[in-house]
C-alpha cells in the first residue's frame, strides 16, 4: 500500500516542478512580451503608412471630382443669367486651386 504511493508521490512531484517552471518561464518573460507589444502598438509599419496616404489621396481626388462637377453645373447656370451661380462658380474654382496641389499627378504612360 506505501509502495504506489510513494510511485504516485514521484510521479506528482516531476508534473508540479514543470508547471513551476512553466510559471516562472511565464512570469519572467512577460515584461519582454509586454514592451514589444507595445511598441508594435506604438509603430507604424510602412505598408500601414502607404495605406493611409492612398486613403487621403483617395479622399482628395474624390474631393476635387465632386467641386470640378459642381462647379460645371456652376458654369452653365452663369451661362443662363444666374448671377448668384457665378459668384458660386468662383468660389468652388478657388477651392479647387486649394486643393490641386494636394493630389499628386500620375505620369502619362
């Protein structure tokens, strides 16, 4: 009867030291897991860099399509005698003088 227990006893004693070491493993390297996944956080990749230009120059193009439109509709309504869409028609021109520069020009191929 003393006999398996002791075998049990041995046996308990080996699986509590791995998880004890397991722990203390865990345990010391935690910091090190915490600082870089901050600093991953913290960080910017390039590709997540490029992604978010492409998404403003996205905006900015769509920007200046939607004022060039507007500013068409502008034109032909001045054309009819609409004195308030020629004062309409300048401002949207100004807006779009503002942005022109903002969105970058692809090479003719």
């Amino acid at each position: 009867m003393r006999g398996p227990s002791l075998v049990l006893l041995a046996i308990a004693s080996f699986s509590v030291s791995g998880c004890l070491a397991k722990t203390a493993l865990d345990v010391a390297t935690a910091p090190v897991r915490v600082a870089s996944k901050a600093v991953d956080l913290a960080t910017t990749s390039q590709s997540e860099a490029d992604e978010k230009r492409g998404r403003e120059i996205r905006k900015r193009e769509e920007r200046l399509g939607q004022l060039q439109r507007e500013r068409d509709k502008s034109d032909k309504a001045c054309l009819n005698g609409d004195r308030r869409a020629c004062d309409r028609s300048s401002a949207l021109n100004a807006e779009i003088q503002l942005l022109l520069p903002q969105v970058p020009v692809e090479p003719e191929r």
